[in-house]
C-alpha cells in the first residue's frame, strides 16, 4: 500500500478523473489574473504530471521568493530526479547560504544531497566499461 498521499490521490482520481486538469486551470486562471504566489506555483508543482513543465512551475516560484528554502530545496530535489546533477548541487548550495537555513538538521540534509549528486554527477562522467 502507498503512502497517504497516494493513497489519497487515487481516492480522488476514482471519485473525480478530472480534478487535476481542472485545478490546473483554476491556478493558471488565478495566477493570471495577478494572484500568483509561492503558494500558487507550489500547489501547481505539486500536481503537475510533466515534469518540464514541473521544474518550470517551481522555478518560477523561485524567482517571486529567492531566500524561500523550502522552494529552492523542492527545485533542487527535483533536478535530482531528472539527473540534472549541477542545476540541483547550485540550488542545494542556495538553500544552504540562507541565513533561515540554521538548523543542524537542515544543513546536514542538504550536505547530504550535494554530497549525492556529485557522486552521481562523477559516476555517470566515468566510462561504461572500464576493463
């Protein structure tokens, strides 16, 4: 069994098929019309399938709240997923310059993922086959 959110999602996709294209209008519509928040592009991130379109979401949140950890910290975790090892290392950096990034449990965890992606980024650099 999923987690609750998964468990919740498939609960609404039986009960309403359509809900995620609707609320995707729905923010779209509000953000258009001047109502755009980190809140707003957060929400359409979350729900957004494509994942271009994802990223594309959760960089502009970035760009209305720069010093947002919480923003920079989903972006980054998010060019991991797609392998984009030194887009996510430069936002993971961000996010740790913060002065809200104070506690030990926040750096440690973006210590962490730096310290992934750039075994990840080396690993992938090496050849296939190294006999």
């Amino acid at each position: 069994m999923g987690d609750l959110s998964q468990v919740s999602e498939r609960a609404l996709i039986e009960a309403d098929p359509g809900w995620r294209a609707r609320f995707s209008r729905w923010l779209d519509a509000f953000s258009a019309q001047g109502f755009g928040s980190v809140k707003t592009y957060w929400a359409r991130a979350s729900i957004e399938l494509n994942t271009a379109r994802r990223i594309q979401v959760l960089e502009q949140a970035v760009q209305i709240a720069p010093a947002n950890s919480a923003i920079l910290t989903s972006l980054a975790a998010e060019y991991m997923r797609q392998q984009q090892w030194d887009k996510a290392i430069d936002k993971y950096r961000e996010a740790g310059e913060l002065p809200t990034m104070q506690s030990v449990a926040e750096r440690s965890m973006i210590d962490h993922n730096i310290q992934t992606a750039e075994k990840l980024r080396a690993a992938e650099a090496m050849p296939a086959d190294r006999n």
